[in-house]
C-alpha cells in the first residue's frame, strides 16, 4: 500500500501533467476507470504502472480481473496518494502510467486510409481530445497532428478521447505542409475546414465527400492561415442556419468527419 503522497515515486506520476516529464521518459499519465479499461483492452504492454484505492476496486471488479489476465499488477494506494498523482480535482480512485505510442504517418498512409482528421495549431486540449473521438466514432484511419498543435497525452486531451486514444493512430510534431503532400500523394483529397469556403452541401449532392479525404481543421481562434488553406485542394463550410456566430471547432470537426463518413458508406 503507497502511503505517502510526498515520496519521489507519487512525485514523479504527478509530474507527467507536464509536457517536459511527458517528453523527458516517454511516458503519459491515465486517470479514471474508463480511460484505463480501454487501455488493458487495446495495448496492455503499454503500461507500466497501475494504481487504485481498495475502494475503486470494490466498485470495478472487471478491472481487476482484466489486469490480471493481462499480467499487470494493481498497487494499492490510499487516496491522499492518488489525489497527489492525479490531475483532476476530484479523481476517481484509479490511476496508471503508460508508455506513448505516437504512430508515423508513413505506416498510416501505408494502410490506404480513405478518411483522415488533420488537426493544424489546435491548442485547446478539449477540442482536439473530441476530435480524436469523434474521428474514432465516425471511423476515419488516424488523425494527424501538424504545427504546434497540443501534446495528445496532455491528460485533459487523454480525459476528452474517453479512450479513443487506443483505437485510432495517431500522428504528431509534422510539418503541415510535408504532411500535406504526402497525404495527397496516397491518393486523399485534402479539403480545409474554413468558414470562407464553399458550401459542403453542394460538394455532398457533388458526391465529393464520398471520395477518399483528409479534412484540415485550424486554430480554434485564427482558424487556418492564409498559407494552410492555399496547400488543400478545396475548402469547405458548414452552413449556419440559426443566430450562432459561429460553431465550436470540435462540433464543427464531428459534423465534417460524418458527413464523409456517411458519404463514403452509401
């Protein structure tokens, strides 16, 4: 049982909130039930640590079991420790520490993808954590991240993917317009998400969407610069049909990567 929430070990977890510790060992932190099922399921080799109060595994005996049968050993810590390793205010009891597992865009391409989420200087952890998602949901092949787009296992980005993370490949720390041209050179077409393009309902009665496509998603403020947009082959926006100036990027993200979807499977 981890009794003191000051010792160097529950130290060194708590620091993996941080980009520098993250880059530092390779390692990312896990918080909550949901977050850590998903990750026994998917790649139990890439954990390295696992941590719980008595109490949360009263609450999740699945979870137990599944570490077991995957041979990962749950440590039992008091909750003052895992409130001292964790991120959130009011943490749920279980806690694990996984390697990264950042994908490269030459093994994903190499797959044939037909639908891709390419996220270019998004810095808000909420959104890109739903982007992840929503691409997960929707059944796009990975999601790639150019420019200073934030770190994936930023752990409010790892909260917000409920788990996505482990399902789809990820890419990070590209250059966008590298990116770009290799992605056009496998065979998608690169369409900008941008509130000065032309009208997706069009390109949907077109049947542009049901082609094989990467959708490039901008800057929660700024949107996509000049120079971004110029490197797509076309650029798209969703209608507004209420008062909203505007809609959230995330939001905005989920429904372009549906309509794809949708597209691609009719």
């Amino acid at each position: 049982m981890l009794e003191n929430p000051r010792s160097p070990r529950v130290r060194a977890v708590a620091k993996l909130a941080k980009r520098s510790a993250r880059e530092e060992t390779g390692l990312f932190l896990l918080e909550g039930p949901q977050a850590v099922r998903e990750a026994i399921s998917c790649r139990p080799e890439s954990i390295v640590d696992l941590f719980a109060t008595p109490t949360a595994m009263e609450r999740h005996p699945d979870l137990r079991q599944d570490a077991e049968t995957a041979g990962l050993e749950v440590e039992f810590a008091t909750e003052p420790v895992i409130e001292a390793m964790a991120d959130t205010v009011t943490p749920q009891g279980i806690i694990a520490v996984a390697r990264q597992f950042p994908a490269s865009l030459r093994n994903i391409l190499a797959e044939g993808p037909k639908l891709i989420a390419i996220c270019e200087e998004v810095r808000d952890p909420g959104n890109l954590g739903t982007i992840i998602r929503a691409a997960d949901a929707a059944g796009a092949d990975a999601v790639v991240l150019t420019g200073r787009t934030v770190d994936p296992y930023n752990p409010k980005v790892v909260r917000a993917t409920t788990g996505s993370l482990f399902h789809i490949p990820i890419s990070r720390g590209g250059d966008l317009e590298a990116a770009v041209t290799a992605i056009r050179a496998a065979g998608l077409r690169v369409v900008a998400a941008d509130v000065k393009g032309a009208d997706l309902l069009a390109a949907r009665a077109a049947g542009e969407l049901a082609l094989p496509t990467a959708w490039l998603f901008g800057n929660e403020a700024r949107g996509l610069e000049d120079g971004a947009l110029e490197l797509a082959d076309a650029a798209l926006r969703l209608p507004i049909y209420g008062s909203a100036e505007s809609l959230n990027l995330a939001t905005a993200a989920s429904v372009c990567l549906y309509e794809s979807a949708f597209a691609q499977r009719s």
